[in-house]
C-alpha cells in the first residue's frame, strides 16, 4: 500500500533518532539536493536511445524524499537493504538504487563552515585556513571486508595498528570540533604521513600564508619539517637513557606533551561523532563506496553541527528575560 512510505517517511521526519537530523535540516537537504538528483535523473534517460519521450512511462511512487529518508536511515543505522526495503514497502533493488543514486550528491556537497560556505578538497580547507589559521588533524580507521582469495593486492588492506582489513580516512576539523574535512581515504597498511603526503597536504600548507598550524599526534612526526612547522605534532617521549636528566625538565617536558594533547582531542570527538553514524562501526559494503559513504556522513555531521547551534543560540535568546521598558 502506498501509505506505508508516507507513514514511514512522517515517522523519520519527526523522530530525530531515525537519522540524526533535526527536521529544518531534512528540509534544506530536499530543497538543496532534490533538483540535482532531479537533474541528473533527465540527463541520464535522454543519455540513452529511448522509444518513447522522456516522461511517458510510469511514474516513481518512491519519490525522491522517500529516497533521501531511505539513505539517511541506512548510514545513520546501517541497516541492510532488505531491512530499509521492508519497512518502506519497496523492493531491495529500490533501496539499492536509490542510495547509490543519493550518496554521491551527498558526498559532494563537502563540510559546511559558515554563510553557507563548503570546503569540499584539501585545498578548499588550506585556503580556509588563511582566514582561521588553526586547525586539528587526524586519521580514522574503519574495518572493511577482505577481498577474495587470489585477488592481487590483497594485503593492501591489512591495517598494521589494528590487525585487521581496514580503509582509512583524513579527518580536519577546526578547535573547536567542527568537521572541516573527511576524505583522502587509503588502504589500511598505509601510514598515516605518508596517507597526507600522497594527498598532497604537503605542497598545499608550503603554499598556505603564514601562521597557519595544524596540530597532529605523533603518526605524523616529521610532517612539520617537510611543512615549514604549519604541522606541529607533540615531543618525543623521552628515551631510556634520559631517565638522568632533572626532576624538572621530565616534569615540562610531559606538561607539554599533555598540553599538545589537550588542545588537540576535540579531533577525537569529532572522529566519535561520525562513528556515531553505525555504517562507519563496520562498513559491510562494497570497499568502492566508502569514499562516499564517509564524505557524506561528514557533510551531514557538519550540518548538523551548525544548524544545532544556530538553533541553540535562537532558543537561547528567547529564553531570555525582556529588557525593562524606560520612559
């Protein structure tokens, strides 16, 4: 029955667990990306040799919100096709199809700052940078599934901290947590230096005005000499050997090791924040798809971040108590 999907899409809309989502946020995501899939959608049937006009043949029941709603629900649950095919009353091949037309509008929109503006590349977030010179920088991995027997590469994957099948992504975000890139991703045997070098971050911040640091941990020691210092990663532990030196100077020297890691942990929060999406717990999928997955579980998060603030503050403001009238 076609009341199903309409039942199943007002209960998403207004239950926030569904999706993460406030309800205004949903709303600019139709307004914003519905002409685009819409688009898309006419580019691809006059793309092929059709026997009747473009429009002619059956219309979609499971329109295009319907399959917003589906995707949004199955990267925030990370729900399986047949389940999120079931409760909407569609066939799995619609689900399917649907978020593989979805993700990738999705995934480019990029991480919202401020006014609207999206830092959708490393350089967008470089030249962001030049106006908020700091930054935090870190390395997210997730566990994906192992290719075949016999497949060549097969140990690309195989992640040396975690001793499993992972994929890896780069994650910015500025100080105070708020997502500012989620991409880049690499197999898991790849070093997270090395992960940023082959993304180009390297050329970028020796191009980037000066002043500009990104604090990182200690996977990417020797990044702030190949950048001029714009990378500052914390002090090595003190060898073995050192143990002589003063009461003292050990005493500074882990004061600043643990002030570096203070300022820098908002970035593990953010990091938290998108393995809060349970796609990200265990990606199942297809290893092609989880570049997308994770950029558009990113621009979501920063979305939300935004708009909750905006929504905080305004309720704040209204909360608070008139000024007295003066005659």
């Amino acid at each position: 029955m076609i009341v199903v999907p309409a039942m199943v899409g007002a209960a998403i809309m207004t239950n926030r667990r569904l999706t993460g989502l406030s309800r205004s946020v949903i709303e600019s995501l139709v307004s914003e990306v519905g002409p685009q899939w819409r688009a898309r959608h006419r580019d691809r049937l006059a793309s092929r040799t059709r026997r009747r006009r473009i429009g002619a043949d059956a219309k979609h029941r499971f329109g295009f919100v319907d399959r917003l709603l589906a995707t949004l629900v199955h990267l925030r649950h990370g729900l399986t096709h047949d389940v999120v095919a079931a409760w909407f009353g569609v066939h799995r091949s619609t689900i399917s199809r649907s978020i593989a037309e979805i993700r990738p509008l999705l995934a480019e929109r990029g991480c919202r700052v401020y006014d609207g503006i999206r830092l959708r590349t490393l350089a967008d977030v470089v030249a962001y940078l030049g106006h908020h010179p700091q930054a935090l920088m870190d390395a997210t991995e997730v566990r994906v599934r192992r290719p075949i027997a016999g497949r060549s590469g097969r140990d690309r994957f195989v992640s040396g901290k975690a001793r499993l099948n992972t994929m890896k992504a780069l994650v910015i975000c500025d100080p105070l947590g708020r997502l500012l890139f989620c991409g880049e991703t690499r197999p898991g045997s790849m070093h997270d230096i090395t992960q940023a070098r082959t993304a180009g971050l390297v050329d970028l911040l020796l191009q980037a005005p000066l002043g500009v640091q990104i604090l990182a941990d200690a996977g990417y020691q020797g990044l702030g000499a190949d950048t001029g210092g714009a990378v500052i990663t914390p002090r090595p532990k003190p060898r073995k050997r050192q143990t002589s030196l003063p009461p003292s100077v050990i005493a500074a020297h882990e004061a600043t090791r643990k002030r570096h890691s203070s300022q820098r942990i908002r970035v593990e929060h953010a990091i938290g924040h998108l393995k809060n999406w349970r796609i990200l717990g265990r990606y199942h999928g297809r290893r092609e798809s989880f570049d997308a997955s994770i950029r558009a579980i990113a621009g979501l998060l920063s979305e939300h971040q935004h708009t909750d603030r905006i929504e905080h503050n305004a309720r704040r403001i209204r909360a608070l108590p008139a000024a007295p009238h003066v005659r």
